[in-house]
C-alpha cells in the first residue's frame, strides 16, 4: 500500500479535482482506493455525493482517538472509499500542534490502516495552506503528487514546496518522502501562456512531470455540484478521458520504476 498525499499550498490549483478523479479513475481499474479528505470544507467528500455532517470524519480519527476502520466509508463505486472531512479540521490544527505529536499524529493513524491492508493506495487531498495538517500529511506520506495550474502565477509556490519536502526529509520524520509526480492541470491550448508555462515546467522538472496534461472543462467544473466523479458525470469526455490516461500513467510509472 501507498500513501499519496496531493497537495500544493495554492488554493484552486485542481488538488481535490485531481484526488476525487485519479481516484475514481483507479478505481473503475480494479485498483482499491481510499480518498481521506483533509480539507475543513469537504469539497472531495461532497464531490463524491456523500454528506458532509454525516459519519464519523478523519477529525474523530485524528482527534478522538476513533478506530480509521470505523470512519471508513463506501462509495457508489466499487473500489473507491471515503473518509470524510470535518468542519473542525481547521480548529484542529491548532489543538494538534498543542499536543507536540502534531507531525505524526496522521502517520500513526495511516499506520493502522496500512496494517489491514484494505487498500492499494491512499490518498490525501491536502488543505491550501501550508499549515499543520499539510505537514502532517507530508510526514505520513510516502509520495506526493502536485498539481499546478498551466498560468503564469502556477508556478509560483512550487519552489517552496520543493523547500518543504527537503525539510520533511532532512528533519528524519520522513526521509523517503517522495516527489512522484507534478501534474499540469486547467490547461487552455488557445492561452499562449498556458504553453509557455508547460514548457518552463516541463524544462524544469523533466524528471517528475506527468505527460498526461489535464484540460480546462466545464464539465469537469460541473461534475462536483451533482456530486459525481468526471467518470461518472461525462463518462466520454475530455476531462474522463485525461483522468484516465492520468490514471494509467500513474500505474504505468510504478511498473517501470
Ligand atoms: P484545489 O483543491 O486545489 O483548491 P479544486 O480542485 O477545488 O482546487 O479546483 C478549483 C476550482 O476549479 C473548482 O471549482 C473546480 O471544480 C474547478 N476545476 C478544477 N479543475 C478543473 C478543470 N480541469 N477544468 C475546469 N474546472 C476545474
Ligand atoms: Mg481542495
């Protein structure tokens, strides 16, 4: 199993449209998936058509001490499950950080469920901030993937993240995380800029970049107010399409490496 944190400290970036697609995408693949949404509003739990107050959340986990085996929860499709956000998420972050474990604290929690081995991948859809549980969620990971948008101010912030992962790793709480992947996402071909940032962050980064670009659709800004995945919203459609060659480049690089 492999705890995938999607994260970049950007807001509006396509972090939860990313974690709620990939995941559906895997999934219809046969590949067995749990999304945990980190972020207080809940955009991938209600993108996924469940009900943001309902159920125990990663909050409980994190907080109350309840069993992540519990809060787990089922999904319209097969292999994908959630767990929940909760409003209390950006509270939390302070009163973890008073506790002194605030860094492993979402580790020891994926512990156990890394130990039933329910799940092939793991993903965490992280919260716009560079905050406490982004760190957390960079210390219990084992990969991150990060999204950016294809505009000018895109690659703005991916320096720092560059920054963190080097002091997640050099502070021993997580010296194997990995930058798996960068993935270039709202992409607009008839925005000249658009192609010039793919460039530069194709220069750049050569080594971690996916080929695989996602567009800028309506549909797929459409898909989470029904509460669907891209998948299921516009089964043939462009954004599907790029979510799933995301999907099988994401599988296919794990099959090389
Ligand atoms: P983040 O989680 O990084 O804040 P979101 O995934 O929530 O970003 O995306 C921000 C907004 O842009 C959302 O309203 C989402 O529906 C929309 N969006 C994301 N990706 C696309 C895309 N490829 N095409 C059109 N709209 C998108
Ligand atoms: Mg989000």
């Amino acid at each position: 199993m492999r705890i995938v944190a999607i994260t970049n400290q950007k807001g509006g970036v396509g972090k939860t449209t990313t974690s709620v697609n990939l995941s559906a995408c895997l999934a219809q693949m046969g590949v067995r998936c749990l999304l945990i949404d980190l972020d207080s509003q809940g955009n991938a739990t209600s993108g996924l058509g469940l009900a943001k107050e309902e159920g125990g959340s990663i909050y409980s986990a994190l907080v109350e001490g309840t069993d992540p085996h519990e809060v787990i929860r089922s999904t319209r499709m097969p292999h994908l499950s959630v767990i929940r956000s909760h409003q209390e998420l950006a509270g939390c972050e302070i009163e973890l950080a008073q506790r002194g474990n605030h860094l492993t604290r979402l580790r020891e929690v994926l512990d156990q469920l890394r130990h039933s081995n329910h799940f092939d991948y793991i993903f965490l859809d992280c919260p716009p901030s560079l905050g406490v549980l982004m760190t957390s969620a960079l210390a219990a990971a084992d990969e991150m993937l990060v999204p950016i948008q294809c505009e000018y101010f895109g690659l703005e912030g991916l320096s720092s993240i560059v920054q963190v992962v080097q002091q997640i790793r050099d502070c021993g709480v997580n010296p194997n995380l990995l930058l798996e992947g960068i993935v270039m996402t709202m992409y607009d071909q008839r925005a000249n800029l658009a192609n010039q940032v793919v460039n530069d962050v194709k220069s750049y980064f050569a080594e971690v970049i996916y080929n695989t670009i996602i567009p800028r659709t309506i549909r797929l800004g459409e898909a989470p107010s029904f509460g669907k995945s891209i998948i299921e919203y516009e089964p043939n459609g462009r954004g599907s399409q790029a979510y799933r060659a995301l999907a099988e480049e994401f599988l296919a690089r794990r099959a090389t490496k």
